[in-house]
C-alpha cells in the first residue's frame, strides 16, 4: 500500500462506533453509539493491514462527518465510510455527511480533496 495511496467510499455494511484501527488514528465521532460489528472488526483489520485511515468521524471534519448514513424505516445507523491511505490524510480538505434527502435511503458522503 505504500507506492500507491487508496481512497475507498461508500455502503460497506459495517458498524464501528467512535472506534478507531489503530491508537495513531485520527480521533473518531459517530452518533451511532451500537456496538462494532463483525464486518467493523474486518473493516479494521483491513485499515490496519493497508495503513489505511478512516476520513468518515474524524473530529478535524468537524460533527458532521459523524451524522448517520442510513435511513431505513425508524432505523438510523453509520455504514457508509470514506477511508484513505495515511499518506493520503494531509490531502483531504473536508468531509462531510449531507442530511438525509426524502426519498433516499443513505446520505451522501461529500469529500474534498487535493490533487
């Protein structure tokens, strides 16, 4: 993962929480407080393998990158998630989760970045 720098974005079915991979990641928000689920701890495993690093929650994004994702029926969760290569942080100038739109299931994820 080192010669080429990733960017991964959308509905990957998984529940992290506030959790982040690795202790040297940036610090994480989400206001779905349920617990990791097992697609999470897979997430996890993958960002740690790749030194990947999630963009989705990370308090420098500001609150709203922590807004829920999915909207099904009452049901409200986080599992939708941009995540990038480490290297490829410094180059992310803002993140965030649009407000649910009527009509849609999940949110928009709106990344900025510089190339």
């Amino acid at each position: 993962a080192g010669k080429f720098k990733i960017l991964l974005k959308g509905d990957l079915n998984a529940r992290t929480s506030s959790n982040t991979p690795s202790a040297n990641d940036p610090v994480r928000i989400s206001k779905d407080d349920k617990p990791m689920s097992g697609r999470g701890r897979f997430l996890f495993r993958l960002c740690n393998d790749y030194d990947l690093v999630f963009i989705s929650g990370a308090q420098c994004f500001g609150p709203s990158s922590g807004e829920f994702t999915s909207f099904q029926g009452s049901h409200r969760t986080v599992i939708d998630y941009a995540i990038c290569s480490r290297s490829l942080l410094p180059q992310i100038r803002s993140f965030k989760v649009e407000p649910q739109i009527k009509g849609f299931d999940h949110a928009a994820l709106v990344l900025e970045i510089e190339v």
